[in-house]
C-alpha cells in the first residue's frame, strides 16, 4: 500500500474573535466567534476544499493561518525544510521567509489588482521585495510565469483594466505563483466569475498543482465547485468545521445534516432527476450570539435535547472520515448517486 504524503499544514483549536465596541469610549461588549475552534491538516500535493455559508468564517480562516489576522487562540503548524514550525510562534523578523511558501489567490480578481501598476509591475513585485530577481532575469521570470498561467508576454506592459474577469484571475494567479510556494490558498478563486469561465480556472489551477508540485487550500461556498478540484472536502459552518472526508467519502455518505442539505443543493445534470432540496428553516444564527450545545441544532430537523444542550465532540467515525454530530451513527443521510 503507497504511504501518504506527509502534513504540510495542521491547523489545532484555531480562534479568531473581533471585538464588538460600541459608545463614545468604543468600550468592548462582545466577541464576534468568526473562527471558533477549527481543526484539520493537509497533507504535501493536495487540496483541501472548505465549503459553507458566506460568513461562516471560511476566509477569515485562511487569512489567519497566513497572520494577516492575529489568531485569538490555536496552532497553526508548517512543514518548512522538513521541519513542523509554528507559524503564530515566527517572530516577525523571520515571517517575510515564512511567506515565500505561503501565498493567496484573491477572491475578486477586479479589486485585488492595483489599476495603477502594470502586469509586470504586479508579477514581479514579489520578487522584487524578496530580492529574487532584476533587470533581464526579473523580465525572464515574469514572461514565463505569464505564459504559466495562458497569457502572452505582450501582456507585461498592459494594465488590468485591459483585461477580463478570468485574465485578471490568471495575473492573480501568476503573481501567487512567483515565489515558487509550496502552499496557495485559494480564497474563493472563481465565484466572481462566469461560469463559463469558472472551469477554465479550475483546469489551469488543477495543471499548476501538478507542474509545481503545489498544495491547496480551496476556499469556496459551493460544493459543486471543489467536487472535482478537492481531495479531501471539510465543511464550515458558523465558525466550526462539522464534518471533514475525502470528496468521494463526503459526496457518498455524508454524516453531518448540514452536508446533507448542501449535497441537496448541487445541481445534476441528468434531465430527468427530480430534486429532493432540503430547505433549512430560520436564519444563520449571529456568531456575537451563537446558539448553546451543537450550532446547528436551531436549523436541524434531527435534533434532540442533546444537541440543545452539549456541543458535540470532533471525532474520527471511519478512515480519515471525521464528524462533529451527536447523531452521527444511527443517522442515514442522502448523499449524491450519479448512477
């Protein structure tokens, strides 16, 4: 049996609170739980997709493994020359290095771009801070990223007005890719754009991972999305992972009510299904104010007063197959059959 590549990224009990003010003196009465408690890891080569809701605190998730947000609690643990190192523990000295293996793909390819700098400008910035690269070679490195990503070297000297939703992603792209990073996560990379266009980025992102050896963070709020990009699929909602499989195991057999009503909502494309969408009742509940015991309980048509009143524990059911939900042995949920 083939041995699995080894962790490239753990995340333990990751925290984000964001202090709620209010009155003149800006006085903290509450803490929005934007991440609350979050745990999974990803091994070298692969991607993890993160599904759920928007506002369930997906990206503040990524930003916070990258330190753009100071975790309020957690590990977050990295692979970097054969070594585990924490990444909240890196003092700030040492975090410019850190980021050469770590970068991220925008999710809106129209504002993550300054319109006033050039392709080339925007390319090889990061080199340029890094000290990689200047003059001819810098040019070199830039056109072969670009033509990386499917644009020409003409492009260089355009600026990002000139171009498309989906070549502006791909300038995203190249960009993220300039360091040679062994770790990109992608914070919902094509929902801001056409759908004929979405598949196209997905098939460059999918060829990328495979010519650079890259691994993946996907981020996005569609599970018909990650289906085909994900080798692994863990699902978020309100701050907490609730169930994390392989994408095959997940699509199969979900275990987690909240999966099945998502699985509900993917479109098929056989003309001939008669859907069976499960519509969740009530409204997401404020992460300043979420709800005691299981977080979906409020919105659950399986629930029971155990799930009012105990948060369920993060537990491995099968291989690598990991759920939090009370109910999650005697349930038999609806994934999807493509049969």
């Amino acid at each position: 049996m083939e041995s699995k590549a080894p962790v490239l990224l753990e995340v333990k009990n990751l925290k984000k609170y964001f202090p709620v003010r209010k009155g003149f003196f800006r006085k903290v009465v509450g803490q929005i739980r934007a991440v609350d408690g979050v745990n999974f890891f990803i091994r070298e080569g692969e991607t993890l997709g993160l599904v759920g809701e928007s506002g369930c605190g997906k990206t503040t998730t990524g930003r916070t493994i990258l330190r753009a947000y100071k975790p309020t609690a957690g590990e977050a643990w990295f692979r970097r020359n054969g070594e585990m190192v924490s990444i909240f523990q890196v003092p700030k000295r040492e975090m410019k290095a850190l980021r050469r293996e770590m970068q991220i793909i925008f999710q809106d390819p129209f504002s993550s771009l300054n319109p006033r700098m050039t392709v080339m400008d925007i390319v090889s910035e990061p080199l340029r801070i890094h000290g990689i690269a200047s003059g001819g070679e810098l040019q070199t490195m830039v056109r072969e990223l670009l033509e990386a990503v499917g644009l020409r070297a003409q492009h260089m000297n355009r600026y990002p007005y000139a171009f498309s939703g989906g070549q502006r992603q791909r300038i995203g792209v190249a960009r993220a890719l300039a360091l040679r990073p062994k770790l990109i996560i992608c914070d919902e990379p094509v929902s801001a754009l056409d759908v004929s266009v979405q598949a196209q980025t997905l098939n460059l992102l999918e060829d990328l991972q495979k010519d650079f050896g890259l691994t993946y963070l996907f981020i996005a709020h569609d599970l018909s999305v990650v289906e085909h990009i994900s080798s692994r699929v863990a699902v978020m909602y309100l701050g907490v992972i609730v169930e994390l499989a392989s994408a095959e195991e997940l699509y199969d057999n979900p275990l987690h009510p909240y999966t099945e009503a998502l699985l509900s909502a993917v479109p098929r494309s056989d003309p001939d299904h008669v859907s069976q969408r499960i519509v969740l009742e009530g409204d997401v509940p404020s992460s300043a104010k979420p709800p005691s015991g299981c977080k979906f309980h409020p919105r659950c048509r399986y629930a029971q007063d155990i799930c009012r009143s105990q948060a369920p524990e993060w537990r491995e059911l099968s291989d690598d197959h990991w759920v939090a939900c009370h109910r999650a042995d005697e349930l038999s949920l609806a994934g999807i059959d493509y049969d």
